[in-house]
C-alpha cells in the first residue's frame, strides 16, 4: 500500500509557517495513522458515530482528536468501518476532513447571513447562529470560530453551557446583557457583569457561562472562539436531557433533589 506523506495529506489544514504546531502534529500522525489504519483494518473503529465521531476521544487536548480517515468528501459512519484500504487518501482532524489545497475555492472560506435577525420565540428566548468549521471548511485546525446570538427582550437567556475546547470574547451589539461565568473547584466563584453596547466580556475555556437579557429591547452579540470546532455542553441537557436518560436516583442524589422533582426536570429536557 502506498502511504502518503502527512503533508500531501494536509495542504490546508496548517499553515506552513506554523512549524511547531506542523512538527507536533505531524509525531503525532504517524503514530496515530498507523493505530488507526490497523483499527480499520481489523474493523473495530467506532461506526455508531458519524465524521464528527470517529471513533476517538472528543474531548482529549489531542490537536488530532476524533482522527480518523476515510473516503474523500464521503465520509460516512459505514466508511469507517468498510474502508478499503485503497480509499485511504484522506485525513480527518477533530472530525472533519482535510482537503486537498489545489481543490479549495473562495466558498470553502465563506459564510453569508450573520446580518439576520434571528428568531427568538424559543424555550429561552435566545438564537445562537454557529460559524465555525462546519459552516466554513476553511476554518479547519485554524484555531478560530465564531457566533451571533439573539435574545428576546425582557429575559432571553443563552442558557449555562460550555465550550470544551475554546474560550470565547464575546461583544454587545444591541441590548443589555447580565453574563457571567463560575470559576471551578474549590472556588466556583461567580464572575459576573452587566454589558451594554460596545462591552466586552470573556468567557475562559471550559467554564459554565451564560448571558441573560435584562433589557426591555432585542439584544445582540458576537462571540469569537479559540477552536474552528469549540463544542457546547448545555448543562441541563446534558445532566437532565441525556439520551438515555441518566439514572433518576444518581442525579437525586448529585443535586441534593427528590426523584420526582428529577423526574420532573428530566421530562423537560
Ligand atoms: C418565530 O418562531 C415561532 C415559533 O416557531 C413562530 O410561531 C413565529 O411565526 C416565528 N416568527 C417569525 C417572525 O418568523
């Protein structure tokens, strides 16, 4: 089989003055390209998840988590797992494929729309528009991303969540923001503020945050990440809207609540 150099595989995904981060990960290439071809080969790859799963951890500090390869532009789960090895010309990184740099055109670094108002009349009262690596191809290993976030006047609420792979500046528009963010064990000191338009507020990696309207009007942000593909946990949901559901007596316990009120929560997320 002939194996194609790491940097062939990789035309875009890293710019080539960034010789360290090249270096790092091209170590951990070779590693991780034969772990993983042999892991294909013998079909143990995970083929429950998608392209953005892989088979690998998500939340490794790895620059090459959720690596895998595939067919090119055709990555599906059942690719994962029926590969030819004669299809191998493609790499993944954190989930989403490399493209061959003589192949990219001006779309693949393009997103139009974050002029739009967003419908809020939701749960929360609150819209976030998502442009990161699988809005624009071109963001991929750059590190960057970036959202507009509505919310409805008189408490739209972005909920506590949290970005396991990015911090985030985010900057009013429109409207009055409460933020804030806790600060993690022992601590879990809240970090809070009020924004109005022009104001500015970080929300550190990893970190349960949120953004609350306390205005009477419509509000407005954006929000720069430091990933192309930052992730968001949504606490309630992940703790209360679990697929399947998390055991009613574990989370009684964790949150010092009675079952029925456990219940209750998770007949709602
Ligand atoms: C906003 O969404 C709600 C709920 O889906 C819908 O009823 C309403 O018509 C939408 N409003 C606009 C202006 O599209």
């Amino acid at each position: 089989m002939e194996m194609p150099s790491v940097f062939k595989l990789i035309p875009y995904c890293i710019s080539a003055s960034d010789s360290s981060k090249l270096q790092r990960m091209a170590k951990e290439i070779t590693l991780l390209l034969i772990q993983v071809l042999r892991r294909s080969v013998e079909g143990i790859g995970d083929q429950s998840k998608g392209c953005d799963g892989c088979g690998f951890s998500a939340n490794t500090n790895s620059v090459l988590e959720g690596f895998s390869i595939g067919k090119r532009f055709s990555c599906t789960s059942k690719h994962v797992g029926d590969m030819n090895l004669k299809t191998f010309h493609t790499l993944f990184v954190n989930g989403k494929f490399c493209k061959d740099a003589k192949l990219a055109k001006a779309d693949d670094f393009y997103f139009s729309g974050l002029h739009i108002h967003k419908n809020t009349s939701n749960t929360f009262g609150s819209t976030v528009t998502p442009v990161n690596v699988a809005q624009i191809p071109g963001l991929h290993t750059l590190g960057i991303s970036m959202v507009r976030i509505d919310y409805a006047p008189n408490g739209g609420l972005n909920p506590p969540h949290t970005h396991p792979r990015a911090s985030e500046v985010l900057v009013v528009l429109e409207g009055t923001l409460h933020v804030g963010f806790a600060t993690s064990n022992p601590d879990n000191r809240l970090i809070s503020k009020v924004l109005y338009p022009g104001d500015v507020f970080v929300f550190p990696v990893g970190l349960i945050h949120f953004q609350y309207n306390i205005g009477n009007t419509y509000a407005v942000a954006f929000a720069g990440l430091s990933s192309e593909n930052p992730g968001v946990i949504t606490i309630a949901n992940a703790v209360f809207g679990s697929n399947p559901s998390t055991n009613a007596d574990i989370l009684a316990k964790a949150f010092n609540l009675e079952r029925k009120m456990v219940k209750n929560l998770q007949s709602k997320f």
